[in-house]
C-alpha cells in the first residue's frame, strides 16, 4: 500500500499544543506534509515553564508553507483555560473547524519528596492535565456537531517509576484515567480518545542535574538518532486518522519501535467465606499470580468478571 497516498488529512484541521519543538513540532509537520491545516501551539518557555518566546511556533508554520502546507502559529499558554478555548476558537475562524486535537505540550521540574512542593505539582498539573483538559474541552462541541474527533493524549512511562520528577508521573498517570473516560463517553459520538507514550529524546526529558533513564547513559549516534522524536509520530498520526480502529488505548512509539501497554488484572484468589488479615497473608502468590490475567475493555467489562461469583 502506498501510504503517502492513502493515509492523509486533506481536508481536516489539527491543534498540537507543544508544537514548537520536540515531539510536537515533529507530529506538527507530519500532519501538514500528509495534508491537515495545522495550528501550531506553543508559547516558547522554558522546559521548566518559565518565560516565553513566539520564535519556536512560528518557525515551524514557516518550515510547513515553506514545504506547501497551511499552518498557523498559536502563542497562548494552554495552562490557562481560557487560553485553550481561545486556541480552537482561532483554529475554527481561520481553517472552518476542528477535527484534531493533539495534546502534547508539557515542562518538567525535576523534584522529588520533600522538596516537590505544592508550586511544582500545580505547575506541572497546570500544563499537562489541565491543559490537556481545557483544549480538549473547548474543541469538544465542535467534535460533536460534525459526528467527528480525534484526541489523543500524551502520557508517559515514567508513571511506572519516576521518583526525581514526581509531579510529572502524577500528571501521566491522571492523563491515562482521562483518556480511558473520556473514550467511553466518545465512542458514540464518532470521536475517538487515544493515548501515545513517546520514548525519544526531548527537553523535558533531559537536564544536566537529574537526568533521566533514558539520557543516563552517554549514547553513541546510532543510538541517538533512533530516540529523534520524528519516529514517534507516526503513531500519533495513525491515531489522529479517519481510519484509526481504537479507542482507550495507550500506544507505546519510540526507538523504531510500537506497542501497546495496557492495564491487566489477575484471576486472584476467591474466599469462600469472611476474609481475614491472615487469609490475604496466606494467599498472597494466589492474588498475584499472572496467569490467567486479563485486559479488561471496560469498568464494566472489569466489574462484571471480578463480581461474577456474585450474580
């Protein structure tokens, strides 16, 4: 198949916040090369979110019409709500609608107990999960009138273990309760809500102070050039398509590999009368044993295997 041909995006509109650099400059010019209007979001700050610069948003609108594509640059800081509506509302005046939303700008302050204070959690809540929250928010009635959307949202494995940036794990993880909702509530409505867990080199993952695993080690070039954050986004276009099949998924892209990550639970252990303390302590590698486990598709899905002894 020729994909070039087949998987494009003319005709539809997309918003990628973070879009002046990294990851979402590289999901930005895909986009605009297979075809979408795009608006590029990004208010140039630090990767700690400090100050500001419209430099990095309007060099890639010039990178996409320099290469014949249709971008404009978005400058507000999607840490304000009101920012967020004002951001699809551009993207609705100049383009005539909204058919993508890719939530993918966030900083990160490296901190862990005690020294994450309330300021670093709120920040850091502020640009990822509010953010996230308000553009999708503001994107959604629009999403609803023409029966079509695609959101997807940006997570991270860090939220397996990230104990020096606790505050940018909290917000993966809440991004993955989010993604999961909200997907339930999309299906019927023709929008799908997806989630992508990039694995490349960006700002937010590197610091001279409190590197992370990923930039641990020193890496040699063959190595470097397959953690670039282009080789993330064709994922994230393939989810941001007409033709994606899945809705509530975390997709895993990154170092010239994709995957799915996906939440399981085990058969566990059944008591066959009142529990105690005791009882747990002794079926302990019962409760935890792997085999047998399943994905559930749904808190419905889950609620109905693991009630099942009861109906």
């Amino acid at each position: 198949m020729n994909a070039d041909a087949d998987l494009r995006f003319d005709g539809r509109v997309a918003v990628v916040t973070g879009a002046g650099r990294g990851l979402g400059r590289a999901h930005a010019l895909l986009l605009a090369q297979r075809g979408a209007k795009v608006v590029v979001n990004d208010f140039g700050g630090s990767k700690e979110g400090i100050g500001s610069d419209r430099g990095p948003a309007n060099d890639v609108v010039s990178e996409i019409t320099a290469a014949g594509g249709e971008a404009i640059a978005d400058t507000r800081d999607i840490s304000a709500e009101a920012n967020c509506h004002e951001l699809v509302e551009q993207a609705v005046r100049t383009f005539g609608r909204i058919d993508i939303v890719v939530n993918n700008a966030g900083i990160s302050r490296w901190a862990t107990f005690p020294e994450a204070d309330a300021d670093n959690l709120e920040r850091t809540l502020d640009v990822h999960l509010r953010g996230t929250w308000h553009t999708t928010r503001a994107a959604w009635p629009h999403f609803e009138a023409q029966g079509y959307g695609r959101v997807i949202t940006t997570v991270s494995t860090g939220m397996l273990g990230l104990a020096d940036n606790l505050a940018y794990a909290t917000a993966k993880g809440a991004l993955i309760g989010f993604t999961r909702s909200l997907a339930v509530a999309a299906a019927p409505k023709g929008i799908l809500v997806n989630a992508i867990a990039p694995n490349a080199i960006t700002r937010p993952s590197e610091t001279a102070a409190k590197p992370n695993i990923v930039t641990a080690a020193p890496m040699d070039a063959a190595r470097a050039q397959a953690m670039e954050t282009g080789l993330v986004s064709p994922m994230v276009a393939y989810l941001a398509h007409e033709s994606c099949p899945v809705n509530g998924e975390i997709l895993v892209a990154g170092g010239k590999r994709f995957s799915r990550w996906f939440l399981g639970i085990t058969p566990g252990w059944l008591s066959d009368g009142a529990p105690a303390i005791e009882d747990v302590a002794e079926h302990w590698d019962e409760i935890n044993d792997q085999d047998g486990y399943y994905v559930p598709a749904s808190l419905v899905d889950w609620s109905s295997r693991f009630m099942a002894h009861l109906a």
